[in-house]
C-alpha cells in the first residue's frame, strides 16, 4: 500500500508539466492584440461595420450556443479528446484568419474561435482528474499562472515586434498559428484519465484499493460542484439494483447521471448566497466577455490603425499583469468574506462601470486605454474573491 501511494504522489508531476506547456502554447497569441486592425487593413479590407455587425456577433452566439453541451461532453470522454478538440479549433481558425478572405470565412473564424473558447473548460478541469486532493492548489496555481504569463509575454512580444522590428500583422498570426500547433502537439502527451466528475465517477471505485486510514474515500477524491450527500457516496460504494443487469447499464448510467447532476444543481443552488455569487459570476463574465470582443473596436474609432500609432498590445500586457497583482493579491487581504463579500462587489462592480462609462464618453485614446485597465484589474480581483 505505501508503495502504491508513492507513485500515485509522483504521477502529478508530468500530466502538470505537459498541461502547462499546452498553457502557454495556446495562450501566446501575439496577434490577438491586433486583430481589427488586421481584419480592417489591407491583408482583409473588411469594414469596421462588416467587423462589428456581423463577424464579432457569431463569436458571441457560438460560444454560448457551446458552452453547455461541450461541458457534458467534457466529463463524457474524460477531457483529452476535447483538449484536442481545442488544438484542432485554434489551427483552424488562424489557418483561415491567414488565407481565407471575405466576411463569410472570417464568420466561420468566429465560430471556431468560440468552439476553441467554449472548450476551456477542458483545461481547467482536465487536472483535477489526474492529481490527488493533496496537490490541487498548487496544480491550480500553475496552470492558471502559467496562462497569464504567456497572455503577458504574447502581447509584450506583438507590441515589440510591431513597433521596433515593424511586422506585419500578417506574420504575427503566422507566429501564433505555430503557437498553438505546439500546444496540439503537447496535448497528445497528456495521460488519458481513468474517472472524471459524473459520467466516469464510478471508475475510481473499481480501480483504486479499499478505502482506509491511509486512503482518500471516493467522495473526497474527485472535484464536486458541493459537496455530495450520503445517498451520492453510497451510490459510488457499491452497484444498486438499477446497475445490475448489464443490457440495461448504459441507459441506466445516463439516466443515474443526469440525476445526479440535477440533485447536485438543486442541493448548490438551494443556497441564497450560492445562487446570488453565481449569478454575479455568470453576468460579470459575459459582460468582461463583450468588453473583451469590441475593446478593439472601440479603440481603433478612438484612434484609428491606419492613421495612428497600435498600442493594442502594451495595454493588453499592462492589464494582463495588473489582473495577475490583483489576483495574487487577494490572498493576504485578511477580510471575512461572508461579512463584506457584498460590500466588495458592489463597490468594484460601480468602478467596473464607471470605468466603461469613461470609455464610452472619452475621445482621448489614452483615457480609454486607463478606463480599460482599472476594469480588467477590477474585473480579476472581483472573480478572484468570488
């Protein structure tokens, strides 16, 4: 048995080290600073009404369209297919963004932009399912820093190789293009897990030895949207008569499922504070998702591309770095949460929106780039807490 737990204790190095690569190959994108200059320059020659009204709307739509069926599908095949799935969405969409022209092929970008996006939660996840609880902060810390560093060295890079070395949009999504090809390749290394958080939950039942002193029990072995009620863990302990007739399994494992996954969203979301924290999280991350689709938009009618001098990717470093402070922040701010939560988010959301106020009304570049910084540091710091 000790030997057993010493290999399991060692087996979270690798899958790490090969998520984190895949990380920061399919975070650094230097051009995505740039990309309505790009769309709007001579390599597309779209319009910045084409760009607005009818190409950034399917990114919108088709992630959210994703978002949920994509979930399921995650847990269904035990995340590395969808991992995949995302490396082949990014080839596509910077193979197009490359050679394709006209509104319709970049609307088929956005779509498989947002099918590239909705699959994120492949990532985060996929990790959980290969370490022990034991090392689930520190797997946390470094696959969600390991994004932000890359985020922060893709758009430092764009903005160097535009303004010193001046290159061409055009070459800037052909270094992205070979970025997240790499992170196709590292995603092929990955291990492929044997339980995930509902579909495959009784996997780890069957593999893993009897439960003791020394031994993680099924409930505390596997991240949950709450915590599991007595009648979950007894299910995962041993088959119930619904499990026993082998033709009837496979039916009954789905059904058990959606069972399961509907008494989980009941027994969370029966909490006020839950439900009203999720609420939060789910308007604010749509809204930071819009700011974050047309803040190019917006910046190129403040200042325009082809007349002015990009700054699209400094600002986007800066604000990476302050959302990275703020984030790190958080865990010495010695605050009861429980108490002042509220507080917090009512008074950073009002920074939050006056901040878009001020990007709204303001002509100066400048003042937009300031407005956009206080709301993506405000923004992180906000989700962070959450």
């Amino acid at each position: 048995m000790g030997c057993w737990k010493q290999e399991e204790s060692n087996t979270w190095t690798f899958p790490t080290l090969i998520l984190c690569l895949y990380g920061f190959f399919y975070m650094m994108k230097p051009s995505e600073p740039f990309l309505t200059p790009y769309l709007t320059g001579p390599d597309k020659n779209l319009t910045i009404d084409e760009v607005t009204n009818h190409i950034f709307p399917v990114w919108t739509y088709s992630y959210l369209a994703l978002l949920f069926p994509v979930f399921l599908i995650t847990d269904y095949v035990r995340y590395k297919p969808v991992l995949l799935l995302q490396g082949v969405s990014f080839i596509v969409t910077w193979l197009l963004l490359l050679f394709a022209h006209g509104v319709a092929a970049m609307q088929a970008v956005e779509f498989f932009y947002g099918m590239a996006t909705a699959t994120e939660v492949a990532y985060y996840a996929y990790i959980y399912s290969v370490v022990s609880t034991d090392h689930y902060q520190r797997v946390t810390s470094y696959c969600r820093s390991i994004t932000l560093v890359a985020a922060t060295v893709a758009a430092v890079l764009g903005q160097l190789l535009v303004s010193l070395a001046d290159v061409s949009y055009f070459h800037l999504n052909a270094i992205t293009l070979a970025s997240v090809s790499l992170a196709f390749l590292c995603s092929f290394f990955l291990p492929m897990p044997q339980k995930s958080m509902f579909f495959h939950r009784k996997d780890v039942s069957e593999t893993l030895p009897a439960p003791d002193k020394g031994v993680p029990t099924v409930g505390s072995d596997g991240p949950s949207s709450c915590q599991e009620d007595e009648g979950s863990v007894s299910a995962d302990r041993g088959p119930t008569p619904e499990q026993q007739p082998d033709n009837a399994e496979p039916h009954n494992h789905v059904l058990r499922v959606l069972v399961q996954l509907s008494k989980d969203l009941r027994d969370c979301y029966s909490s006020r504070k839950l439900l009203y924290w999720s609420l939060w999280w789910a308007l604010a991350t749509a809204g930071f998702n819009q700011v974050l689709n047309y803040i190019q938009v917006l910046w190129d009618f403040r200042a325009p591309s082809h007349s002015s001098a990009v700054y699209n990717g400094a600002v986007e470093a800066i604000a990476t770095f302050l959302s990275s402070v703020t984030s790190f922040v958080v865990q010495y701010m010695k605050i009861n949460w429980d108490l002042f939560g509220e507080l917090a988010l009512g008074i950073f959301s009002a920074i939050d929106a006056g901040s878009l106020l001020l990007m709204h009304f303001t002509t100066n570049i400048w003042a937009c780039y300031a407005g956009y910084l206080i709301f993506k540091a405000c923004y992180m710091l906000l989700i962070t807490i959450a």
